[in-house]
DNA sequence: TATGAAAGGAATTGCAT
DNA sequence: ATGCAATTCCTTTCATA
C-alpha cells in the first residue's frame, strides 16, 4: 500500500528546483558571496544567505566535499612580490614531438616561479603561459632559458599584459 | 635619561632582511602557505609557519593592509556549474576604434557571467577572454553575441582549453 | 533538510618583554 | 617585533521539528 494518490503529495517546492551539478539556490548564492572572499566566517556567509549558520555549515561543507569548490586560494599583487610584469607567452610546439617529451616539459614549467597558469590549447600541440616576472630582461631570460632553448618547442610569440581583469577562479584540471 | 648607550644596541637580526615589496622571509612564508588553503585557521597558519598565532595574526593583517593580500578567493570546479567547456578567445580591434568605446566594450565583457578572466595586451587594441560555457553551441553563442557583432571588433580567434593549471592568482590591476 | 543550543576552539585586543 | 593572556566570537556537533 504504498500509493500516494491522496491528492496531498505536492512535494515539489521551489526551493528543492536543482540546476546543473545538482546545485539548488542556495548552494548558488553561496558559491557567490564566497567567490571574492573566502575568508570570510561562516557567521558571516550564514547572515549574507539568510540561513542558520548550521546551515550554512553544511552546505559549505557538502559543496567541498563534492568537489564543487576545489579551494580556497589567496590572490596577491605580483608587483609587491617584485613581479610587475606580466605576460602571456604563446608556445607552438614541434609536430613531430613526443607525448611523454610534451608532458615532461609541461610539468617543468608548471613548477616555474614565474609561471602563474598555463592554458593548454587545441590538442597536444599549443599552449599558453601566463607569467609575471620582475621587468623586460627577466621576461627575455625566462623566455630564452625555459622555453625557446628546448627542442619541444618550435616558436613562441610573448605579449605583454598591459591590464588583468579576473571574474573567478577555476580549477585546475585534474 | 633616556639613553641607550650601554653597548648592546646590536639588533639587526637577519631575519629582518627585506625583499622586494618591503618583504621579509616571515611574509613570504604566510603567503606561500595561504596561497592555496586561504580559509586556514590563524592557528594552523602560525604552526605552518613557525610563529606564535599572535605574530602571525599580526603579519597577516599588515599583508592585507598594506594590499600585497588582494583578497581570497574560492575556486570552483566550473563542469559542476554546468560550464564544461572552456576556451582562449583571441580579440582583435579596429584600428579606428576610439578609446571610450573600447573601455565601454571591455566593462560589458567583464561583467559577463560566462568571463573567467580579461587579458588586456600589448597596448589598448588586443585582448585574450578567457570563458567557461556549457558546451560548444553556447560558446558559438558568446563570440558571435558579445563579440564578432560589436563594430569595436575587427576579428576573434577561438581556442578550446584542453587542460588548464594554476599555480597561483594574480590581483586584477587597479 | 533546516534549525537552535551547548561545548569546545579560535580570533582579536591589549599589554609586557 | 614577538609572546602571552583575557574577552568575545565562532565553529562544530547533536537533538529536534
């Protein structure tokens, strides 16, 4: 006996409507408020929700565990590190190289100081390194020293970043 | 009677040896160890870097007073905001086209839900946007909506993002 | 699933070195 | 600049609706 054909089972509130990833609203408005300030208090988030902060507790909790925020990250002015410069180094690599020669490389740069991301483009065969470095001469260095002597790699074009506008930060691939 | 003459005035230690930016190797430690887990307690924080969390606490609040700390950000695993797909798109603009109608363009592309992160280069007439939409269709959508019908762009080059690391994140500049 | 209460822990401030 | 101590606030868990 277990029909529910009592004409009450209206369940479905607007509240439990879940988009994409199995989000609902206030995992949203969450993610929102926390996007530019990750430090802020759980006390804090709960008011700017309109939720208990035990609430709130879960949620953010849920929301980590599920992997939907994969970090809390601290955003830094690279010119206070000494870093003014920035730029984007567009790498083109030999068509002939080799997958694991690719993969090495790729890994040698990820660890570079210098390197703040690296987009990885169109296959295996292009890719994009965003850098801040400290002038002119340290850019050429890490150009010269990290990337154009390496056989992997067939050409770069630097462009300097003359304005930066970020919106979000996503994760890393994984 | 306020002298100090008694021969053991030698306080120059060496960890007060200052970097660029006015930064000690204490600074640079907390930012280090903020830079990924920026929602650390004060307590871990100082046990991380070797301090009392008072000294810690003071550090970090001198960080962010003084803006080498920008803010702390959450990231997000963009596939379980329904954005699977992300992309470079290469932006090119009219020779002609006059300084105001460029910084109203660029204004309107930054408050673009689906906009990571805004690379202005070399100069005012070439930028990089980098998106996360859902799939192929809604990228289309974005470049021929936000970009190719502007009359302030002249051509777009559109790069899907294959894989993507960050090793960490730079202020928007101010 | 959301909430409120209770206990334990942490942030923040002032003060002393 | 660092460490310490006291107050206040927050986090965390759990019982309850």
């Amino acid at each position: 006996m277990d029909r529910s054909d009592d004409g009450a089972v209206v369940r479905a509130v607007s509240k439990d409507v879940r988009g994409p990833g199995g989000l609902d609203d206030l995992d949203r408005r969450i993610l929102e408020v926390l996007r530019d300030d990750a430090r802020m208090s759980n006390a804090e988030l709960a008011a700017a929700v309109g939720v208990a902060p035990s609430t709130a507790h879960v949620r953010l909790r849920s929301l980590r565990e599920r992997g939907v925020i994969s970090g809390f990250v601290t955003s830094v002015d690279q010119r206070r590190l000494g870093r003014g410069l920035q730029a984007l180094v567009h790498v083109g690599l030999r068509p002939g190289a080799r997958r694991a020669s690719i993969e090495d490389f790729a890994r040698e740069i990820r660890g570079l100081p210098q390197v703040l991301q690296v987009f990885f483009l169109g296959g295996v065969d292009d890719f994009i390194v965003h850098v801040a470095v400290s002038d002119s001469s340290a850019l050429r260095a890490f150009v010269v020293d990290h990337l154009s002597s390496k056989p992997t790699v067939a050409s770069t074009t630097t462009s300097i970043v003359f304005d930066y506008y970020r919106n979000g930060v996503a994760a890393s691939f994984g």
